[in-house]
C-alpha cells in the first residue's frame, strides 16, 4: 500500500446483518421441523453450517479499497488477485445495476470492465476518499 491511500473501511453492519439473520432463520426452521423429517434436519442443518462458515471467513477476510493517486484497488486478505482502476485509464462514476435488487459499482468513464463493487462499502465514503485524492467524477 502506498504511503499516501486512504483506505476505505467495509461496513461490518451489512456482513453481520446478513449473516446474523440467515444463522436466526435457520435455526429456527431447524427447531419448527425437526419433527418433519430427516432429510429437513440434514438440508437445513448443512445451510447452518455453510452460513456460519461464509460468516467466519468473510469476517477473517473483509473487503480491502485503497484509494491512492495513481489507482483505486479492491482485494481481499488472502486472495492473490486484486481489482484495481488506474488513474490514466479516465474519469470515475458509479453505475447501477438494474433488477431487483440493484448493485452499485465504482466504473472508469468508457471502460468496458464491470467496475469495482459498492456493496460492501459506504458510497459517500468512497467519493470522499476518491475526491481527497484527485480523483474526478463524470
């Protein structure tokens, strides 16, 4: 990381409000039908064991995006690839994705690459972190 990023922090409250949600609701179709049948225990019991899992290793391994002068990188802890918009490649927006339920992602202006995504991360704190470096907005 250069000296000089400003690194934008995720928001825990999303992970831990997905996360904390699907553990309650699965716990709770476990105990309202333990009585229905094995094969409801073993379904339902696996989705408690993969939430939990999903929940430990997103909280291990949040979401990392530095913004600098030169480039904007999205990474992981522990993942060797990183995303990364470069400065000369053009101005930043932030597109919507349509559906129902939309996504935002941070895109460089005639760029045909997906963009970096928002979801994980304030927007408003992005465009301040981006601004504060001499990034501009189309």
């Amino acid at each position: 990381m250069p000296d000089d990023a400003i690194v934008v922090p995720h928001k825990r409250r999303n992970l831990h409000g997905l996360f904390g949600f699907l553990t309650v609701v699965w716990i709770a179709v476990l105990l309202r039908g333990h009585g229905a049948g094995v094969w409801v225990v073993v379904l339902f019991g696996a989705l408690l064991v993969a939430t939990v899992a999903l929940w430990v290793h997103f909280w291990r391994r949040p979401p990392r995006l530095e913004v600098s002068h030169d480039a904007i990188t999205y990474s992981h802890r522990g993942r060797p690839r990183a995303q990364e918009l470069r400065r000369d490649s053009g101005e930043l927006y932030i597109r919507r994705s349509g559906g129902k339920y939309p996504q935002a992602y941070l895109c460089v202006v005639g760029s045909d690459k997906v963009g970096i995504a928002l979801s994980m991360f304030d927007r408003d704190d992005v465009v301040r972190a981006c601004e504060a470096m001499g990034w501009r907005f189309a």
